[in-house]
C-alpha cells in the first residue's frame, strides 16, 4: 500500500506541475534579488504540487493521521498567500506555532508541559528551518524525497502502515516535483511548499517515536544535514548580532554554490550525505544502545567534516577575493 501510495503521489505532483508551469507560470514569481542564487524570474508555486500529490496519496490508507494533515494543509493555504502577497513576520510565526502546538497536543499528551513545550519549539524550529535550506535546485525537494523516504521504510517495517502511506505520498510527490526543480530549476517549491514539508517532518517523527516505531533520535538524524546547516548559521548570525529572520547567502549550500559548485554538484553532495545519514539510521534503528551511538557519531563526524572543509575553503576563496590585484 505505501508504494501504490507513493505512486499515486507521484502521478498527481506530475500532472500539477505541469499545469502549473503551462497555465500559471506567472502567478506568483521569485524574482531575483541580491541574496538570491538564480538569475532569472522563476515560479514559487511548485509546493501546490507537492501538497495535491501528498493528500491524494494519504487517501490509500494514511487518513488516521488526518490532523497533522490539515494542520500541514492550513500552512500550505497560509504560505500560499503569503507568496503571494507577503504577510507579516508575526502573522506567519504565530500561524506556524499555533499548527505546531495543536498537532503536537494531539499527539504526544498526556506529557509533562515542559516536555510538550520542548517539543513544541522542536516542531517549529523544523518548520522554520526548512524553508531556510529551500534555496538551491533541487536540495528541499531532495530532502524530502530521501527524508521522508527513509521514514516511509521504517514505518512500513515497524507495521505502521498509516505512517507509512503518509510519508511515501510525501517522497513520491517530491520525486515527480523534482523532475522540475533540479538544476536548471524551472519551478521552485515557494513557502506553500517547503513550510509544511518541515512541519511535517516535526510531527510525522514525533508520530512515529509515539507510535514505537523508532526512538527520538531517528528523524533527527535522518533530517540531521538540514538540521545541522540551519541552526549552525542561525547561531553564528546571532552571536555576530546579526537578524536571524533576514534573507541572506551564508548557509553552507549557499556557500557551495557560491563558491563555484554549481546547484548541481551542491545538490548531488546533499544526496549523499543524506542518504549516509539516512542508511545510518535505519540500520541502528532496532539495534543495541551501542550500535546507535556509534552510528550517530559516525553521522555527526561525517556532516561535522562536511562542514570544516566548506568553512576553509570558504575562508581561502573570501580572502583570495579581498586580496588587491
């Protein structure tokens, strides 16, 4: 059933994809500006896709899960707007906690407060998160196909199926939405897409540690390179004093991509190292205490490198840029 689930998903994203670029390519642009790393007008609508292909999927079996659907689909038709339009900072977060706040009552009480709260702010941090890592061809729209992926094969074989039908749906809607994302990008994600997608990789983890089919640390790590991106240079910006809520270019796949990469090797590395961290957690899922923390250690080492190298060869390109000619 996940796997026709996924299909399906697969099937609709394609077909909404395609109307979207043919009949409302221009409804809503993302036109470049200085932070930006494309240089033409390009669609933000590709989320409408994604969100279309998910809900046809989760109809084969994932509706037991039907609150964090609608929650993720109130921040779709929020987000929708707001790539339209541009709501107010405050209108867009308080939306966000409150969505993150009711799916996370609904599934994890009875529960101490303080541990309800933590995971409220957990759930909203990924939220956020993710559509700060949306932008560059391809990476969210490959995150969710190897994240949710990952999530869907655990579910299935922990017998979850309903959990597994949803997270399926999601990886196969953004399979068929990466068809048009990846480098060259003609259509991007747009925060229709990529806020629910991080919402919703929140709460179908936090369902799935509820449900006893991995423990808390299995979609953190499966989310870890985004997760390890966004709040490293969140941090730094807030120790330079520097507004976290301002569009800048200093994430480490903005970096890459800066520094010659290209959109596609950056997002081919991303796979990678998805798909290592991912691997890891599904072989140390159901394993001895040990066997996890050697496998996140192992993990954290690999994205922590990642990260040293891209640091030092962005301190060599920034400096051989400063130097007078």
């Amino acid at each position: 059933m996940p796997g026709s689930a996924g299909l399906l998903a697969f099937a609709v994203a394609w077909l909404a994809v395609r109307v979207l670029l043919s009949r409302f390519a221009r409804l809503a642009l993302d036109r470049p500006n200085e932070r930006s790393l494309h240089a033409t007008p390009v669609p933000r609508t590709g989320g409408v896709a994604v969100v279309l292909g998910t809900a046809a999927g989760i109809c084969l079996g994932g509706r037991d899960l039907w609150l964090p659907a609608a929650c993720a689909l109130a921040l779709a038709a929020v987000s929708f707007v707001d790539d339209l339009r541009s709501l107010p900072t405050t209108a867009r977060l308080a939306m966000r906690l409150a969505m993150t706040a009711i799916v996370c009552w609904y599934l994890l009480t009875p529960m101490h407060p303080l541990e309800l709260a933590a995971a409220v702010l957990a759930v909203a941090w990924l939220t956020n998160l993710y559509n700060f890592m949306d932008g560059s061809d391809g990476l969210a729209a490959g995150m969710a196909l190897f994240g949710f992926g990952t999530l869907a094969l655990a579910a299935f074989a922990a017998g979850d199926t309903a959990l597994a039908v949803f997270s399926a749906s999601i990886a196969g809607a953004a399979a068929a939405f990466l068809r048009f994302n990846f480098a060259p990008a003609r259509i991007f994600l747009g925060d229709v897409g990529s806020v629910p997608l991080g919402f919703l990789a929140g709460a179908l983890g936090l369902a799935g540690w509820r449900h006893d089919d991995w423990p808390l640390w299995f979609p953190l790590l499966v989310f870890a390179p985004f997760i390890f991106d966004a709040t490293l240079t969140i941090l730094r910006r807030l120790m330079r004093g520097e507004p976290v809520w301002r569009a800048h270019r200093e994430h480490y796949y903005q970096r890459l991509v800066r520094m010659g990469a290209g959109h596609r090797a950056t997002a081919v590395a991303a796979y990678l190292l998805m798909l290592a961290c991912g691997g890891a957690a599904l072989y140390a899922r159901t394993r001895s205490l040990e066997v996890q923390t050697i496998a996140g250690a192992l993990s954290g080492a690999l994205i922590v490198g990642a990260a040293v190298w891209i640091d030092l060869r962005w301190a060599r390109h920034t400096a051989s840029r400063q130097a007078p000619t």
